[in-house]
C-alpha cells in the first residue's frame, strides 16, 4: 500500500497518522506501562522511527520486489546473532539451521541474473540497514513483552513513533500536503497504517512465546506474498530464480517448525 502511493513520504505518513490515532486511542484507554518498560519503549520507537526511513529510502531508490526481501532477509540472521553472541541463548540446530536457509531465500529473492549490479548497491545498502533495524526493535520488543502486556506496550510504542514521519511529510511538501493529498492516497495510506498496526501486534503476541529467532524468521515468509504482489500489482519481474528462492524460503519454514 505505502509503495502503490505516488508520493512516498505522504503514504508513510500517512501510515504515522494511523499509528497516531490508534495507539493514542488505545494508550489513553489502557493507562501507562510500568515505569521499568519506559527504556525498551523510547527505544523501539526511535527504532521503529529509523526503519520507517531507511526503508523509505529503500523504496526510493529501488524496487519494491527486490529491496524489500534484502531488508527482511537481513534481520532473522541478525537476531540469531544477537541472540546467541549477545544475550547468550541457545537454539536447536534445526531452528538455526531453518532461520539461515530462510535468510537465505529471502535475500536470493532480490537477485536480478544471479549478482548484484553496482547501480543496485545503494538500494540494497539502504535495505541491510533496513534490515539491521530490523533485528534491533524485534529484540527489543521480545524483552519488552516478557514483563508487560501486549496492549499496552504496544499503544505508546506507535503513539511515540507515529508522529515523526507525519511531521517530516509536512515540513518537505509544506501547505499543499493536506490540499493536494487525494481521497485514494489518504485511503491508502491509512489503510496501510492499520494493516501494519494489526500484522505488529499479532508478532508481539507472538514473541511472547519467548521464540524470538523462530518468530523474526516465521514473520519473514510474508516477503513470497511481498514479491507475488509485486509481480502482479506493481508489474515487477518474477522470474525462475525468485521461484527458486521462494522454495527455499518453504524449506527454511519447515526447518523451524519441526
């Protein structure tokens, strides 16, 4: 949806106001968290803040059906790193072995004629950063979630968020942005933001399973569906290779699930 929006920085923020509304709503409705979950919140917010724009960034300077699977790909490895080397848990060889062959598909997604071409590498730059915020907010919220509740957690951490792009969008397109946004992109993008504000909280609702690795990997299965709609919305190529890759995605899905 925030990519089918001419402007893209009015369809993010767009998708900020959502985040506005709705976890003010809720946050008025539910109270404060726990003084001890304030730090992980500010943090996945201005997380979550950062992602928005580097994968705003990403959108722009490349193609949603290759730039997006990076940016996925690249987080599930990278929280089996911090996992492991960082927070010192462990995971069943299958699960790690499941979560790297699903990385790999994921990334092998975005591959044009088997590499990277050198007009791609600051898409693609924009993406693994994408990706490496990723990796930050899903650790961080896997700590949050394990003391307080989803609701609530979740309600100030996009209220905090929400605001940023929104004021950005306003500050670079000025006056014209309210009068000159037409009724379909103001659909869109708030449609986009309570899509993105539902698929989040059932991921939340998830890492309180307390499978982190296996969760970031599992949620990542959504970049096959990213990449059919690209093909078939956006007219982007879906050639053998991506075909290829999305049967190693399925192979990695099975892996963690056994």
């Amino acid at each position: 949806m925030a990519h089918a929006v001419p402007d893209r920085l009015v369809g993010f923020g767009l998708i900020g106001v959502a985040y506005t509304l709705v976890g003010g709503a809720v946050a008025v409705g539910l109270g404060l968290p726990p003084a001890s979950v304030w730090p992980l919140i500010l943090a996945s917010a201005a997380l979550h803040v950062a992602y928005n724009l580097l994968l705003l960034t990403s959108f722009q300077l490349g193609e949603f059906s290759q730039v997006y699977p990076v940016a996925r790909g690249t987080a599930p490895w990278l929280v089996v790193v911090i996992e492991v080397a960082v927070l010192g848990r462990t995971l069943p060889l299958w699960q790690l072995v499941g979560v790297l062959v699903m990385s790999a598909g994921l990334i092998s997604l975005a591959l044009e004629g088997g590499r990277f071409s050198r007009a791609q590498l600051p898409a693609l730059g924009a993406a693994v950063a994408t990706g490496a915020c990723i990796a930050a907010y899903t650790v961080v919220d896997a700590q949050a979630v394990a003391t307080a509740a989803v609701p609530v957690y979740a309600a100030w951490m996009f209220l905090l968020q929400g605001p940023v792009v929104p004021v950005i969008a306003l500050m670079a397109r000025g006056r014209g942005l309210l009068t000159g946004t037409s009724r379909s992109t103001m659909t869109r993008g708030l449609a986009g933001g309570l899509v993105s504000l539902l698929a989040y909280g059932l991921v939340l609702y998830a890492q309180t399973s307390g499978a982190t690795a296996a969760v970031a990997a599992l949620r990542e299965s959504s970049i096959v569906f990213g990449a059919i709609i690209g093909t078939v919305v956006l007219k982007e190529r879906f050639g053998l290779s991506r075909i290829a890759a999305a049967i190693i995605v399925t192979v990695g899905i099975v892996l963690i699930t056994l």
